[in-house]
C-alpha cells in the first residue's frame, strides 16, 4: 500500500497530539494505547479520542478515518472506531463487547458517525486474536471485530500484517451464512421492515397491539429484536417471549413467568448503562401460590401495577413470537391445542389491557393470524377475536436485493454483476434468507477454490451452478413451506393446485372467493395479475412440482400413459437397488447363488437362468422381470418388513403395478382404476423414498 500517511505525531509525554485541517486532537491514554492509534494512523486519519468509563472500566475511544483503499477493499465506513482496552481474557464477553455495543447502537453521539460493522480492537490480552476467533465461532452474527495486541502493536503493525488481519476477520467470516435471527441492524436490510418497526412502535406508545404474520425465516425475529431495542432506547420496557419455550406451562404458570422475565431482565445492576431498571429494593411475591387457577388473573394485574409504578410509569411492551405454539388448534401441547388454556391466557390478558392499557401492550408474530381471527375457543368466545389488524413482513423487492448482496458482499471482497440480481430475485423471490443462504453457498465456493478477493462474481457462474443451488436451498424451501402442511393443510392444498395444475384449477378451488386465499396474498407466495394467479418464488414452485410431479392434473391418455411408465420405472429401479443392496449385505460373495436359489420354480425361462449364472449381481439384476422382484422380497420378508411395514399391502399394490399395463398396449383407464393406481404408486414411492 503506497502513499499512506501518518496522521499522528507522539511524544514521549503522558499524551500525543494529532492535527486534524490544521487542529489539534488531544490522543488519550497510556504509552501502549498512543503507540497502537499511531501504528494505525499510518493507514488513516485520526478525527477523535477520549476517555470513558463503562461498567466500572476505563477504556479509550479513537475515531479512524481510514484511506481511501482500505475503506475500497473493505468496504469501511468514512470513520472507524479504535477501542483500546486492559479487559483481558476475563472481561471480554461481559463487558467490551457490551460497550462496543453502546457505542455503535445506543449511543445517539457516534452511532451515526461510525462503521457499524467494523472496528478495531486493541487488549493486553496477548491471546487476544485466538478470543476473539473463538468468540465469533460461538456468536456469528456479532460485529466484525479486527483484534490486536498492545505487544503487536509495539513490534509494529505492518502493511502486509494490517492487510492479513483484516482479510482473516473480514474476508474468511461468512455474513451471508448467519442463520440466526439479527439482535441490532448492523446487517437489517429492506425499507418496508424498517416502516413496520415504527408502525408497531407507534401502536405501542399509543397502548395498542399489534399482529406480525409471514413465512418462517423471513425476518419476523429480528423485526422483533430491533422493535425491542427501539423501546430500550428511550427508555421504555419491552420482554421477549418465544413460545417454543412455553407452550408446556399452563396458562396460569405462563403468566407468572412473564412477571418473573420482567424482574429477570430489569433487575438493578450497579453501573449499569440500562435505560430502565427496577429499582434497587423492588420485591414481588413470584410464589406459584399466588397464580393458581382461581386468583392468577387478579395477581397478575396486580404485580403489572407495582412494576409500572417502579419503572415510572414506563408501558411494558409484551412480545410473544412462534404464537402458534399457545395457540388453540396448532399448539404442540394439549392443554393450549385442545383444551382452554388459550382462552383463559387471553382472557386475562383483554380484562387488564381493556381495564387500564397504561399498563402493557403486546405484539403476537407467527406465521398465521388465525388465532385473532378464529370467532370461538371450545364454544366460547376468542377474546382476541379481530383485537388487532394483521401485518404480513413482505417479501425485498429489487431494490432491497440488490442492496443486501453488493453491501454483504462488499465485506467479503465480493462484487457481482448486475444480472445476477435479477436471477437471484427470480429464483427466490426476493426471500431474504433464500438469498442470504444462496449467497453463502457462492461465497464458500469461492473460498474453497481459493480465488484472490476482492472478486467479481460473473453471472456466468450463477446459470453454471444454478440446479445446484436449488437442490442444496431444498431444505430451506422445505423448512418455510412445514408450518402450512403441517398446521394449514388447506392454503398448502391451494399452494399445490396452483403450482401443478395453474391459474384455471385454482382459481375453480375458490368457492368462497378470495377471503379463502388472503392469507396466501399476505404472505406473498401467490400474486394476482389480470385475474390469474401465480406462484412469486420460483424454489417453491419447482420444489411442489418436483415433490408432487406425479399428482399434476392429466386429461390426455397418451400423457396418462407416460406418467404410468414413469412412475412404474422409478418404482422398478429402486426395487431392484433395494434387492441388491439387502442381498450383498446378508449374503456377501454368495448372493448370486442366493437369487438364483430363490427364484428357482418362478420361471420357465431356461435362456434366462443360462444368463444369470453367467453374470455377477448387478447384471443379473437387470435381467429379471418385475414380477420376480415381488418373489425375491416376499421369500425374505424378514429384510424388507421395516422398509413396506404390511405385506398384504406390498402384495395387494405390487399386483395392481403389474397388471395395469395400459402403457405397453396402447389401452385406455377409467377414473376408478386411475385411482387404485395412483393408491398403489404412492405406497411404493413413500416406501422408497431412501433409495
């Protein structure tokens, strides 16, 4: 790196001076800590220092205002922050990366002015380096955190050191790949989100509820997340619930432990920087014998007044996430799924809001907003019928896209040509994690074949790879669309019509119009257009058309007759590896003589038997006929009963395989043997599923 230049001129005095257009900037701390700011000055200016306190600790806070190819390389803010530090081994975890924290998020003075990505960090510890790759194993959405040692910096940080540094922690650390819901917006993307945290914001404030409702990974947890922080930071009260955790506490037990999480998460910490606090000497009786059935209502509003009181008059914001789980009809467990524990939570939770709604409000996010839209629980009214209006998180238009990848990728040392966007945006829809997740996968290709970064991705490589992609992005598709076929098989029903079958097909499902396919528009699978309808992500299209190939609507015979052929070869195939694998593993060199033992009788095809003994197992498997399978299992029930589970089922469907030929003779089928075919074909295919 040419030209750089040394911002900072030190003296062996207790403090150095740097001169910023002519002024001078005070540096501040001890002999190490001007040492390592006047190291890095070499590759940057220095535009601020001081001194500061937090939790007990002194540090020093020094703004860098890097040159203009390392802010090129890697993608750094106009200013930089240098944290100098004697936190060591012990202190890390607990305190500097809460005051980096502060300082890059809470803090209203620098957190606009700073890279809120990047920084530098310089510790007494000499394993500091080894902690802080440690840490970033166990927490990788944290910031990204360049570390040195004071001793490093004394020895002299180089250009090829500062460069190595900078690409180990920049470059090798995977950001498209964080699956973990974000905890700031360091990496929040999409202009809609940031509107739906200040709408729900807003309702807060005003006392009011809210309802946030889209697929499963689309970003509902880290909406929730920052909503939090945004409460946090003016002071007001906000407790996170996912009720994953929860749904095996009784209604009356839930309520308690949200009081006890409260008490948790605001106790008084001396030297704490917390907006809120409870106050040093706050008690409540927490005792399970004040929530039981009968009086957990009246001790529950009660212990939300004395909180309020003690956070000084400051509304509490309740936020319950994954509400299908203390949901009635999809809950995981009984007393909230069939039973009246959702009727008795709600219940309590209306009266007190209904009472005084100074006290709390609270925001429930799932993927769908039945349980505020169905009218009745077990024949009672839903006390949360219609309370709230429904918000879906949309999925990233263009722009979003766009902007998500060239800026995640610009700290990776990735750039990518303008097309690809739009491909990415085509495939995936504009799902942040689908496109995160497809990122990473290009990102660690990269990385294992060792091109020198920065690098420009071509759109060359994405079409080369693109079949790979959707089949390794499968599981993800998978993951999204579970929570429909398992908890609202109907809109997956309309899903699967719509992609197999297509606009026509659907639209004649819609019998009670378009209230019966809302929830579909909200969540941004299906769009409307001139009055047809279509599927937005193409993965999720492909994935059901792939799954469900077999169930697409056909009217013509000769397609009918195709789709036989199909279906019964790759039954064929697979029952044929099935055979030779379970035969080599229990007979070994002597399988052959085993198949040919156990067909004996079966056929009175001398030429045949001539051939298989002159062959070896795999050839030999080729040469049988389809009927002979059937013979080889059934005579050795004993190794395929796990795999078929019901013999008389396995005989009854292969039978009904083997007869219906109308393929090989040019026949007709009616609807009713369509049917038992189709029965038939299913049992094998989920049976064989693994082979």
């Amino acid at each position: 790196m040419r030209n750089l230049y040394s911002s900072l001129v030190l003296k062996d005095d207790v403090r150095g001076i740097a001169r910023v257009n002519g002024a001078k900037i005070t540096i501040f701390g001890d002999m190490r800590t001007r040492t390592a700011v006047k190291e890095l000055s070499k590759y940057g200016l220095v535009t601020f220092s001081r001194e500061t306190c937090f939790k007990s600790t002194n540090y020093t806070i020094h703004f860098l205002k890097p040159v203009k190819k390392l802010k090129q390389l890697y993608n750094l803010g106009d200013e930089v922050l240098i944290l100098c530090c004697n936190d060591g081994f012990k202190d890390f975890k607990s305190r500097t990366k809460d005051f980096l924290d502060y300082l890059l998020i809470t803090n209203s003075e620098f957190r606009n002015r700073l890279d809120k990505i990047t920084c530098f960090l310089f510790d007494d510890y000499a394993d500091i380096v080894d902690l802080v790759k440690d840490d970033r194993l166990d927490h990788p959405d944290s910031r990204l955190i360049v570390p040195f040692s004071y001793e490093e910096a004394i020895n002299g940080i180089s250009e090829d050191m500062l460069q190595s540094r900078l690409r180990t922690f920049l470059y090798e650390r995977d950001l498209f790949g964080i699956a973990s819901p974000l905890r700031d917006d360091n990496l929040f993307f999409g202009k809609d989100r940031t509107n739906i945290i200040s709408e729900l914001y807003g309702k807060y404030r005003q006392g009011e509820h809210g309802g946030l409702f889209g697929l499963r990974r689309i970003g509902k947890t880290s909406i929730l997340n920052l909503l939090k922080l945004r409460v946090e930071q003016v002071g007001g009260v906000a407790v996170y619930f996912d009720c994953t955790k929860y749904h095996h506490l009784r209604w009356n037990r839930f309520l308690l432990q949200i009081v006890r999480d409260i008490c948790e998460q605001y106790k008084f910490v001396q030297n704490s920087d917390a907006r809120a606090q409870l106050p040093q000497d706050f008690k409540l009786d927490l005792s399970e014998a004040r929530y039981s059935d009968s009086e957990a209502s009246l001790s529950f509003e009660s212990d939300l007044k004395r909180l309020y009181v003690a956070f000084r008059s400051q509304r509490i914001l309740l936020i319950f996430d994954e509400i299908e789980q203390i949901s009635f009809g999809t809950s995981a467990s009984e007393h909230w799924k069939t039973q009246n524990d959702s009727l008795f939570f709600w219940q309590s939770i209306r009266s007190i809001s209904q009472s005084d709604n100074k006290l709390f409000s609270f925001v429930i996010t799932g993927v769908n907003p039945k349980c505020v839209e169905d009218r009745l629980i077990n024949g009672n009214d839903n006390p949360i019928f219609n309370i709230l209006t429904p918000q879906y998180v949309q999925l990233f238009s263009y722009d979003d896209i766009k902007s998500m990848i060239s800026s995640i990728g610009a700290h990776l040392g990735l750039s990518f040509e303008e097309e690809i966007y739009t491909k990415i945006m085509d495939d995936y829809g504009g799902h942040p994690f689908l496109t995160r997740q497809v990122c990473s996968i290009i990102n660690n290709d990269i990385l294992k074949d060792g091109k020198v970064r920065p690098y420009t991705v071509s759109k060359y490589q994405y079409d080369k790879k693109t079949e790979e992609y959707r089949v390794k992005m499968e599981s993800v598709v998978i993951q999204i669309l579970g929570v429909l076929e398992d908890h609202y098989p109907n809109e997956y029903e309309l899903l699967k019509i719509l992609s197999l079958d297509g606009s026509a097909a659907f639209s004649k499902k819609l019998v009670r119009g378009e209230g019966t396919i809302s929830h579909l528009l909200g969540y941004c699978l299906i769009k409307k257009d001139d009055n047809d309808y279509f599927i937005k992500i193409k993965s999720v299209r492909d994935y059901i058309r792939e799954k469900y190939k077999y169930d697409i609507t056909t009217s013509d015979m000769s397609d009918k007759r195709a789709q036989i052929t199909r279906r019964r070869g790759a039954i064929e195939e697979k029952l044929r590896n099935l055979i030779r694998s379970q035969m080599n593993i229990k007979f070994g060199k002597k399988a052959l003589d085993q198949l040919i033992t156990k067909l004996n009788g079966s056929t009175q095809d001398k030429t045949q038997t001539s051939k298989l003994r002159s062959s070896n197992l795999q050839s030999a498997m080729k040469l049988l006929y389809f009927y002979q399978l059937k013979i080889l299992i059934c005579k050795d029930w004993v190794s395929y009963q796990a795999i078929f589970n019901d013999k008389v089922k396995f005989e009854q469907f292969f039978d009904i395989i083997n007869n219906f030929r109308i393929d090989a003779h040019a026949g007709d089928i009616d609807s009713e043997d369509e049917a038992v075919l189709n029965i038939a074909f299913k049992f094998f295919e989920a049976a064989l599923i693994e082979w």
